[in-house]
C-alpha cells in the first residue's frame, strides 16, 4: 500500500483489515473513538474537523497580522516566512474548497505573493510599505469577488504578536 494512503488510513482511525467495513465505536483505538461508521463515513468525519475556507482564513489572518509586525520591524526574513505560509494556506484552501481556485490563483497566489516576496527579498522599507499596500488590496479583491466584502482587511491596529523585534546583539 503506498506509505501516504496507509498514513490517511491510520488517521482514519482505521487500517487496511478494515477497509469497507465498520469501524470501531469502542473507546480507545488509538485515540480514534470518536470516528465510527464505514470508511467513507470516516473520512467524511475527517474533512467536516479539518473545515473549510473558513479555516484557512483563520490562518491567513494571523499570518496577515504577524507579516505586518514583521515588517514594522524590518525583520524581512520573518516576514517572507509568513508571505510563503499565506501561500501555502491559501493554496491548500483552494483543494478542500476548488469553487475558490479560480479567484485565489488570478486575485492572489499568481501576483500579490510573488511580488511581496520580491519586494521583503530587496528589503526597501518604503517599496515594502507600498507592496503591503497592493497585498491587502489583494485579500480585500477577493473578498469581493468571492461575495465576502463585509470581511475588510486592514493592518491591526495593536501589537498581539509574541515575535521581538531581532535584537541585534543576539
Ligand atoms: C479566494 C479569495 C480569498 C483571498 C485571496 C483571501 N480571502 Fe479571506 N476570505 C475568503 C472567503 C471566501 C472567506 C469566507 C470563508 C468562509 O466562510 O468559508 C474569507 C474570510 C476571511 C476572514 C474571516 C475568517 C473567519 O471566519 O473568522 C479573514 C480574517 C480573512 N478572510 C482574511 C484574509 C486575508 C488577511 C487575506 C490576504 C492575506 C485574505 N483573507 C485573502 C476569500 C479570500
């Protein structure tokens, strides 16, 4: 069995002795009580707890709000790192929620993250600023297209974030 399908069975609460039929419903099981019924009601299960788009946003604004406090401190690395998350989040939503593909690829994943990386990678405080800019308006275009425009983005106005400024005597 290929290793990534027997690992998604393990986190289905189930292996390949039990393929098609019912699963557990004791306690125990390595964990798994809670995932009961046929396979497919178990994988069922699984992607209902993983969630939607809305999960992803969750993320992505967190990331949103530690990439802007990374970048008021100048700490680009920190801040290209939150860049390649948002990407690799949005780009993961877009496989549980493909209605979201095309507004997510043209919008945003081809486009605004690129070119914030590009601009964190030059390391320029006023071109970051400008390109932080673009990549707001950017989560804001698609909220719009995507019938979300209730949801405004814009920098956080307060400091949350536990990441320190980098010290430079570190
Ligand atoms: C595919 C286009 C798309 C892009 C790009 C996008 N969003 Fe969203 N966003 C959505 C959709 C759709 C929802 C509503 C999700 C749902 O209810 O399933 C949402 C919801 C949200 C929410 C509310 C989440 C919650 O449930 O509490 C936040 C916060 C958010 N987005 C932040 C951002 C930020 C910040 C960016 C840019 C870095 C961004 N989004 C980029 C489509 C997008």
């Amino acid at each position: 069995m290929p290793a990534l399908l027997a690992s998604l069975l393990v986190v289905a609460g189930c292996d390949a002795t039990t393929t098609g039929e019912e699963g557990p419903t004791g306690e125990g099981e390595g964990g798994s009580a809670w995932l009961s019924g046929t396979v497919d009601e178990r994988f069922q299960d699984v992607g209902d707890q993983l969630g939607g788009f809305s999960q992803t946003m969750l993320e992505v604004g967190h990331r949103y709000s530690e990439l802007h406090w990374a970048i008021e401190d100048e700490n680009w690395e920190y801040a290209s790192y939150q860049v390649e998350k948002i990407g690799d989040a949005v780009a993961r939503g877009i496989v549980r929620r493909p209605g979201r593909a095309e507004s997510a690829e043209s919008l945003f994943l081809n486009g605004p993250v690129e070119q914030m990386l590009e601009a964190l990678g030059d390391g320029r405080p006023e071109a970051v600023q400008d390109e932080f800019s673009e990549f707001t308006a950017a989560c804001n275009n698609c909220h719009v297209r995507e019938e979300m425009e209730f949801v405004w983005i814009g920098p956080p106005a307060e400091r949350t974030t536990p990441v320190q400024s980098p010290d430079p005597n570190r």
